[in-house]
C-alpha cells in the first residue's frame, strides 16, 4: 500500500459536480493499493499517517502529529500510484489492485482512520475525482507500508 500525504490548509474532492468531501488544516491523503496488500497494510499506514509528526511546535519545529494538532484528513482512491511508466509513453496500471481487493483494503484504512474521532472525509472510490488543495509548506511525504 502506498500513500502520499500531503500537510495541508485545506482540501476538497467533487464528483460530478457535487462536493463530496472538504476539510481545513490536516491530511490530503492519495491511496494506492497494490496485490499484494493486507490488513495489515491498512493499519500501518492509518497508524503512521495520525502519527506522523510533520507539524510544527511552538518552536517552529516539525514535532507534533495530526493527532496532536486535531487535525482533518481527506482520503482519495489513486490506483495511478501503482502506475509504471518505465517503458513505452503509457503508463501500465497492472501493478494496481482490482476493485475487488482494493475496495475492502480502502475501506479498512477508513475504518482505522475514523477511530481517532478527528474529521476524515472521502472521494469515492474509482470515480473521477477534481481534487482541490492548498499545501502548507509545502510538505508532502510518500510512504510504502512495505
């Protein structure tokens, strides 16, 4: 599983027009599922994500969580980060998780995230998505839960 996290001022997700999901100072979170993916995977990366200290103390330093700062996080399904580009001018998408697998596994990561009791909003999954984000910093981490 893989995810870019990016410390934000705010964030939303529309589809179809509709907004589907806003949140203020936080997490935009792009999820990437791969085969080979578990549980497992699911709760190390929530684990990480609401602990991750990236935000800044009162010494301008990057020591507190999003657990720390009550922050909001606003997921989104990116099968494209599984995306291989290292031959040809298309990209292949095979190493992406089919529906089948990926949906549970993004369910879980949810899941995991709303037990913190911070505000966590969603895209949906396999929709076109228009994502709309203000990057503080900017700050943008990748993490492999393998």
């Amino acid at each position: 599983m893989r995810a870019i996290i990016q410390r934000v001022d705010s964030a939303s997700v529309e589809i179809e027009g509709n907004m589907a999901g806003s949140i203020g100072r936080g997490f935009m979170i792009l999820l990437g599922i791969t085969h080979a993916d578990t549980d497992k995977d699911a709760l190390f990366l929530a684990d990480k994500a609401l602990n991750l200290r990236v935000f800044d103390d009162k010494d301008g330093k990057m020591n507190l969580s999003l657990m720390d700062v009550k922050g909001e996080i606003l997921v989104v399904s990116q099968f494209t980060l599984y995306g291989d580009a290292s031959r040809g001018r298309r990209p292949s998408f095979t190493g992406a998780a089919h529906p089948a697998h990926a949906i549970p596994l993004y369910d879980k990561f949810i899941c995991e995230l709303r037990k913190s009791k911070l505000k966590i909003e969603t895209g949906r999954f396999g929709a076109d998505m228009n994502v709309n984000l203000c990057n503080h910093g900017p700050v943008t981490i990748i993490i492999d839960s393998r």
